[in-house]
C-alpha cells in the first residue's frame, strides 16, 4: 500500500493579542496584504507534507496582525502553471492581492481572474480580514 500524502496550512489567529500562529506541511505559505497596502509572504512554519515521516515535528511560526491586515491561503493551482516558475506565479499572486478591491468576495474573484484565468487547475482560496 503507498502512503497517503497532504498538504496543509492551519493557522490560528488570536484576536486579542493580534498574533496568528502557523504551520505549512509541504503547503504555500501564507500572504498578508497590511492594512497600509504592502503584500507579503510570511516566512516560517514550513514542514514536509503529511504522511512523509509519520513521526515528524512542525515547526510552527508566529505572525503579527493588525486591524485592517487581510490573509490570503490558497491551494498551488492558484500560483502554479505548467510553462514558467512558482516564484512568478507567487509574484503574481502578491501583485493582484495589492492591486485588489477591498471586498472580500470581488477581491477572491480578482485573484482567482488575475492568478488562474485559464482554470487548468483547481484552486482553493480563502481569505480572512483581521478585525
């Protein structure tokens, strides 16, 4: 019987101490849009996917949100392609999320037009506004 393998980000965030902690198994990391317009991918918090190392420890990371911050995650079928790179298709993601409508479901929409128009893969997006 083969393995059965996963990915996963599962975070938590924490309203009153305006902290989200995060772990990444062999999944895209996190993308933070700030409440000031600047994009960014949070570093940290990755691991191998589920089921490689049945014993394996994730490491978890911890980042810093404000009221108005909004997190972007995804599935790869967003950011990857047959032709051209990850980091291209990452680089497309973080330019739609900073060029995007305040909206949250226009803003899904934006990303899903701007990141996948062709929709050669699926694609799972959520996005969460820090209140």
């Amino acid at each position: 019987m083969r393995p059965q393998l996963a990915t996963l980000v599962f975070a938590v965030h924490d309203r009153a101490r305006g902290l989200m902690a995060y772990t990444a198994a062999g999944h895209l990391p996190p993308v933070v849009r700030r409440a000031g317009g600047e994009v960014e991918t949070l570093p940290g918090g990755q691991g191998m996917p589920l089921g490689v190392e049945p014993a394996a420890d994730y490491a978890t990371a911890v980042a810093a949100l404000e009221p108005g911050d909004l997190v972007v995650l995804y599935t790869d079928g967003l950011v990857e392609r047959r032709t051209g790179t990850l980091d291209g298709g990452l680089d497309r993601l973080r330019a739609a999320l900073g060029a995007g409508p305040a909206e949250l479901p226009a803003l899904c929409d934006h990303l899903i037009t701007a990141c996948a128009p062709s929709g050669e893969d699926d694609v799972a997006l959520l996005a969460y506004e820090c209140g």
